[in-house]
C-alpha cells in the first residue's frame, strides 16, 4: 500500500515538474514574461470559432487578431458567443508591480484563450505573446501568463537625417518594434547634413541644393503622418526630434542665418508652431546637445513655445540650459546629477549606441544591462531607447541595418526593457564560463536564436551562436612595442590542453580594453600598454572540411572616419590567427589603407557585412590560437580609437 501511495505522489510530482518547465513554446518569446506556468495540452488555433469581445474599446485589437489568424488561412468571425474553442478578449484588473496599464493576463487551455488586460495595450500585448506562443504552428501550448513591463519607455531611434530612410525600411523596423513590445519609435530626421521634413512656410529647407547627402530626398508631411498613424496603430509612440541649435548647418546653408540670431530664433518659433498645429504626437524632442549656447534665450523660449502648444519637451543630457519640465535623454551623463532631483524625467541610452557596438558585442552587452541603473523604472526613470546613428555615408539604405547590429540588438533590449534587471556597470562580455550570469545569456541566446529562424530569414539578422565557444587566454607578456614579437603560445609544442590559462572568457567576440574603459569594462581588469595576450580554443570537426568563420581585430564604428586596414593585414596590431598551426591571412580588403573619410562608405571592413572566412577543418579537434598585441591605447587619433578586441566564431 505504501509503494503504491509513494508511487501516486511521484507521478504527481513528475507532471507538476513537467508543466513547469519550459516546453517548446518557451523558445519562441522574446520578451519573456514576468510570471509564466506551462500547462499540459494545446489549444488548435485552426478549431477556432470565434473571438468573443466583451467590451467594444477592444474592437480595434480584435480586428487585429482576426488578421493574425487569417493570414494564417482561418476565417474566425468576431461575434457573441458562450460556446468552447474561442478567443476571449475582456478588461479586468490585473495585478502588476508596475506599468499595470500595459500588464495582461493570458490563461490557455486546451478548449479556450481568455486574454485578459486594463486596456488596449495590454490587450495588444496579449496578442503579440500568443502569436509568439504559436510561433509557425497552428498550436498554442496550455499556460497561464501573468505579464508587465519593468519599465515605461522602451525605444529604439534611427537617424535618417544622414542617411535617408526610405519609409518601407522604416516601417519595417516599426514591424519588429511591434512584435517585440518596444512602445517608443524616436525619429531624427534633421541634421548638419540635411534637414529632412517639409515645411510648408520654408520649402527652402529641403531644397537638394541644402543637402550634402541624398539630395531633395525628404519626408512630406503626408510621410510623417503616415507613421506616426502607423505606430499608433501598434501601440508605439513616434517621438519626433527636430534638432536645435546644434546640428542645425542645413537650417543655416537654407535660410542664410543661425538657429541662435533673432532672425534664426524667429523663424524656428514658426517651424514649431506649424509642426505643431500639423502632427499628432505628445512629444518634440528638440536636442540641443554638442552645440555652445550663444544666446540663453532660445532654449527656454523654445520650450515655453513647445509647451504652450500642448506638446512635452525632450533634450539630450549633457546638453543645453534646460528647465526642469525637459525630459533628459542620458548619452553620456551618469545618471546621478539627474536621478537626484525628482522633478526631473530621464530616460537611458548610455552606451546604447548601436554604431558603437560590434554585433555579438552588442547582445551581451544590452542584455547584461541594468536600465538607469534600476531594475524597474519609476516616476522618473521612465525606461531606455537604444540609437542607430549612422553617420558615416552608406552605399544604400539598407546597409544601415546590415552595418549595425539592429535587430538582434533590438530584441536584446525587448528582453531587458521588459524583463528589468541585469547587472550593475557596462559590460563588453557575456560573463565567465559556469556562472549564473553566462548560463542566463545562453538561455537568452537560445530564445534568440529560435526567432532569427523564425522570423529574421529574409532580413539583416548579424548574430550567431557564441556562448559554447570557451577561451583560455594567456598573458601580459612584454613586447617592448614590438607588435610581432613571438611568445610561447606560438610555439608549436604549447599544449592549450595542459597550459593553464591567466584567464578564462566566453563568446564570439572578446574585448580585452574598450575604447571606453573604464565606463565600459572589457576582461582584462588591469590592461597594459605595449603588452602582448594569446587566446586559445578547439573546434570540433566531423570530418574533413572547409567551414565559414566570422573573424575581426577591431569593429569599425559606423560614426567615425576609421582607417581600412591596410592591405595583409586584419588591422593596425599586427593582430593574426592561426588554426592547427596554419597562419590565416587576412582578406583582400576592396579598399585597402583607404585613410578615413565620412563620405567614403565601408564595404567589407566588418565581418558581418562581408564574405565570411573559410578555414579548412581536420575531422576532429583543430587548435585555434588568436595573437592580440598592442602598443601605445591611443589611437592614430579621435577619429580612430583602439579597441582591444577580436572576434572568432563558427558562421554557422
């Protein structure tokens, strides 16, 4: 009788542990939800027979989800009905430890869906999560869900005041926005470049002659309001930022006056009462960041003007004289002087710029972030918006997001905007092998990996597996500036099996000293000028062959006028790579030595946007060693900073 009664409780035991795993549906979201139980069963979308609307302000999400599952052939009418196999859609409290008015709670069975939230949003959310939980399938896994976001603000910016942006690639990335819930879609379209939003008292402004870059291309006041139609539609905001005083040399070069004379102040009220009285939207972001302030008047008079309208007004920090009602947008500042004066709104992107960032740096690096150095937001620290700046001219439109890490970085950011969390100070690294943190970036990157699958096949995607690849890595050794200068390591008899490293790393992409340290923390805790470090791996092969290989020495920012690596060479360090001995050559670069230059665009610089690397493979384990000399941390100069860095994955 006792086997028996011990044997009823561990079967019991065993299904409860089973419906709380994570099950294949686990895979498929991105953000993960704050509270989340998987259940045993599945609801068959394709048994569908209706979705049930229980109060009409949710009609708009219904319609929504009808499309979502006629675009996967069902035809469910929205309609009343009491029945089993329906979509039940209704408001009711939900309990969140903030932002409850975007919370939802998602119950799935094997008979019925009942998303349940305060308002729309939460809804829309709802609806997002379940498309995820379905991923390519027609099946939803039973689960009971819970779910809000840390924090207030999750945004992504693109700068298309230098680069023009065609509207299908905006929206676009509005699409990928939506899935993932990020809510704050900030556009800057005017720059030193170009100033590229019609006005209808100054058509001057976008006249092709103002314009060094894309000539007469522009957004019509028809454009703007279109997306910013469309990000209501997903539930995003579209914050639009019209720059001023700085960046302002194309309002200069149009109307033959500064933003900051009487004559320029005057004609800037005008721009602001028409853009104003023309677009819907709650915000004007207005910049005034890198530009000296000559005249004390015009921020606050800008503002009071702003204000007065009806709109709230947002500026980069470190940036111009601003009052207390400016919301600060961080870049550079560290959060203390601002977070300590309550009366004053901020939101996080230091170091949150994605043309700074190598693509596997960028994940780790985003992921391992804690927003405002809060877990959750509040009052004041209302979230974070990761920015795109690509400064340097590009080929073709498209380049911007093939160059810059956007949306792996994006769903990176979905996950800790949402999520809350991370880890205090900015790391460059995933973390060391075996610990909590770098188990809960694998775990991550899994999820990752799923949607790149899923979701990213036809698009820009630069991101590949990188938390199984171990490193030891060994050294200072002193080169006395004598950047070839050979050490142990490359001696053929060094056993990396045997050899204790000095340091043990995880990933891709390893940087030794960020150009910023020390704000930016790379793995070497005190890093050493004219010293030379070795990083050792095997890879494991099932047989005789030639596999692609991402590899680089020191990921160009798309903002500066780097140097292209001279020709032999993967870059200024005398940096290499060897595997089972055999030294790889570096590529033969299209524009070898080319001396930096804003108007030259990159073309095979990065390894994400050109051919991979292919290396031949024995069957078996193949030692792979990465020489990483340095001399003086200074670079050429500002425009060519030195990041100690390299990057070694499988392109898999």
């Amino acid at each position: 009788m006792m086997i028996k009664k011990l044997l009823v409780l561990f079967l019991l035991y065993t299904v409860v542990v089973k419906a709380q795993l994570p099950s294949k549906g686990y895979n498929n979201i991105i953000p993960l939800p704050q509270e989340l139980q998987f259940n045993t069963g599945q609801f068959n979308l394709k048994n569908c027979k209706a979705i049930v609307v229980e109060d009409k302000s949710l009609a708009k999400e219904a319609l929504w989800l009808q499309l979502y599952l006629k675009n996967l052939g069902f035809n469910v009418p929205v309609k009343n009905y009491r029945g089993a196999d329906a979509i039940v859609l209704q408001l009711g409290k939900i309990k969140a430890a903030v932002n409850s008015n975007e919370a939802y709670d998602l119950g799935v069975t094997t008979k019925k869906i009942t998303l349940t939230a305060q308002c729309d949003i939460g809804i829309h959310y709802g609806i997002e999560t379940l498309k995820l939980l379905a991923g390519k399938s027609h099946h939803v896994n039973a689960c009971q869900i819970t779910d809000w976001p840390a924090f207030a603000w999750r945004g992504y910016m693109i700068d298309a005041g230098r680069n023009f942006m065609p509207m299908h690639l905006l929206k676009q990335q509005i699409d990928v926005m939506s899935r993932y819930k990020l809510n704050v879609f900030h556009f800057h379209f005017t720059e030193d470049i170009a100033w590229r939003l019609e006005s209808k008292l100054y058509p001057q402004l976008t006249s092709p002659e103002t314009m060094l870059r894309n000539k007469g291309r522009f957004y019509t006041e028809a454009d703007l309001k279109e997306l910013i139609s469309y990000c209501k539609d997903r539930h995003i905001t579209l914050v639009p930022e019209i720059d001023m005083p700085g960046h302002s040399a194309a309002f200069k070069r149009a109307m033959k006056t500064d933003m900051q004379s009487d004559s320029g102040l005057a004609i800037v009220k005008n721009i602001i009462r028409e853009f104003c009285s023309t677009y819907d939207v709650p915000y004007l972001h207005i910049g005034a960041d890198e530009v000296k302030i000559t005249n004390k008047n015009f921020l606050p008079e800008v503002t009071s003007l702003i204000e007065s309208l009806g709109k709230q007004v947002i500026g980069w920090e470190p940036g111009g004289n601003f009052t207390e009602s400016t919301v600060r947008q961080l870049w550079m500042e560290g959060a203390t002087k601002i977070s300590s004066n309550k009366n004053i709104k901020y939101i996080d992107s230091r170091h949150l710029y994605l043309n700074h960032m190598d693509p596997l740096e960028s994940v780790a690096s985003i992921f391992n972030r804690k927003i405002c150095n809060l877990d959750i937001g509040n009052d004041a620290a209302l979230g974070g918006i990761i920015c795109t700046w690509p400064d340097r001219r590009v080929n073709q439109p498209e380049d911007v997001l093939l160059q810059n890490p956007v949306y792996p970085a994006m769903l990176a950011f979905a996950e800790r905007s949402w999520k809350g969390g991370g880890t205090a100070g900015w790391l460059a690294n995933i973390g060391a092998p075996d610990t909590k943190a770098a188990k809960s970036f694998a775990e991550f990157e899994n999820r990752l990996l799923q949607h790149k699958a899923l979701y990213f096949a036809r698009l820009p995607f630069p991101y590949v597996k990188q938390s199984d690849l171990q490193w030891k890595l060994y050294g200072p050794f002193k080169n006395g500036g004598v950047l070839t200068k050979v050490f142990a390591p490359e001696n053929q008899n060094f056993n990396i099996q045997k050899e204790p490293g000095n340091l043990n790393a995880l990933g891709g992409t390893l940087i030794l000293r960020h150009w910023w340290t020390p704000l930016v923390k790379g793995l070497l805790d005190s890093p050493e000028e004219n010293t030379t470090w070795y990083a050792t791996t095997r890879i494991w092969s099932d047989k005789d062959q030639q596999q692609d290989f991402w590899i680089g020495f020191n990921n160009l920012s798309r903002s500066y006028s780097s140097d292209s690596p001279k020709a032999g060479t993967w870059d200024n360090r005398n940096s290499q790579v060897f595997v089972n001995g055999q030294l790889i050559p570096a590529p033969v670069w299209k524009q070898a030595g080319l001396k930096g230059d804003m108007e030259e665009p990159l073309t095979d610089e990065g390894y994400e946007y050109r051919e991979p690397t292919k290396i031949l493979l024995k069957k078996g384990w193949n030692k792979v060693i990465v020489k990483l000399p340095i001399g003086s941390f200074k670079g050429a100069d500002w425009k060519n900073p030195d990041k100690w860095m390299f990057t070694f994955v499988p392109y898999l």
